[in-house]
C-alpha cells in the first residue's frame, strides 16, 4: 500500500524532469539524437526520460546536464513544490517598528520577510527625520538595494559620500560599511531590500 502514495509523487517528478530536459534541449535547438550522443546515454533512454516514464539516476542526470552545459539542479526546475510561502503587504499595511540606536531614533515598516533553507530576504520602507541624531551605519552579508521614494540624504558606502534624492537607487555588497549618514530634506523616506545566505 505504501508503493501506491509513492509512485504518483515518483511519476510527477520523473515527469518534472523529462519536461526540464526536453526544455532546456529544445532551448540549444539540439535533437535528442544529438544529446544522446554527447551524453553517451542512448536515444530511446533520452526519449524515454523527456516522456516521464523512467527514473533516471543521479549519473545518467549528471551527463545529460553534463551535455547541455547547465548545471544538474536545472533538470529539476520543473518540479514544483505543493507548497510555498508568499507574502502580501497592502497598501498602508506592514508591520510598524522603531529602531533606536545611539541617540537616533528612525519608524520603518517591514514589508517582506522570507526565509528559506538557502536564503534570506528582507524589504522595508524606512522614514528618517533630519533632526532626529546621525542614523546607524551597517555591516553586514549578502546585497542591500536603497531606492529613495521621497527626499533627499546622503549615503555612504566605505569612504565613498553618496547624495540620493528620489527616485535614485542603489545596490551595494552589504560586507562593506554602508547606510544613510545625513539626511538633508527635513524627512526622508526610502525602500531597502536586503537578501542574503541563510
């Protein structure tokens, strides 16, 4: 009985596989006689995993991947998940904060956080006053992307002073000292989006 509940899931992702494979071949406007060749797995074997109807092994994946030049995780692009997580924020919604640091105090609302086993992502829209102290300066891992949505302030990334008005943006490797040190309109407002490894 147990055989039963596996081979639909079983089928789905030999089926997953066989369609990413015959994707990615068609992609290289490749025959399938031809993937055979370079791949060294016979042509009924290639037709037969780009149908779904075997199970091919972690070598026979790696020579076909080996063969199209991708690397093995893609033969698996098409097998979807039953779940995953998404976030909705609407407009005017979000999770109100306040970060206090130093004698600076600034609002900011998350929009989005998500994490996963390999990543982790973080967006906010963060408000700062001109007269409220010198805001915090970051160091951190992964990428940081700013895009100002109102004001003016300058941002500094290692010894670089950078002047962003709005409808600017930029992106900086967060390893580096980075974030807004002076605020020259009287407030300032901007969207942050941050991903880094889990």
């Amino acid at each position: 009985m147990g055989t039963m509940t596996e081979e639909p899931a079983n089928r789905k992702i030999d089926q997953a596989i066989g369609a990413s494979l015959k994707g990615l071949r068609q992609q290289r406007r490749q025959s399938a006689r031809w993937l055979a060749e370079q791949s060294g797995i016979s042509a009924a074997m290639v037709s037969r995993i780009e149908n779904g109807l075997v199970s091919p092994s972690i070598g026979t994946l790696a020579a076909l991947a080996e063969a199209l030049e991708v690397p093995i995780v893609s033969l698996f692009r098409e097998a979807r998940t039953e779940h995953t997580d998404y976030s909705l924020v609407r407009h005017g919604e979000g999770l109100k904060s306040t970060r206090i640091a130093d004698g600076h105090s600034h609002e900011y609302v998350n929009l989005s956080m998500h994490a996963r086993q390999d990543l982790r992502f973080s967006a906010r829209r963060v408000t700062l006053l001109r007269d409220s102290g010198h805001p915090p300066t970051y160091v951190g891992h992964g990428v940081v992307f700013v895009q100002v949505l109102e004001g003016e302030a300058v941002y500094c990334y290692g010894q670089n002073r950078i002047t962003l008005s709005t409808g600017d943006s930029i992106s900086v490797d967060a390893e580096l000292n980075h974030g807004f040190v002076e605020v020259i309109t009287p407030e300032f407002t901007f969207l942050t989006v941050q991903a880094e490894r889990s």
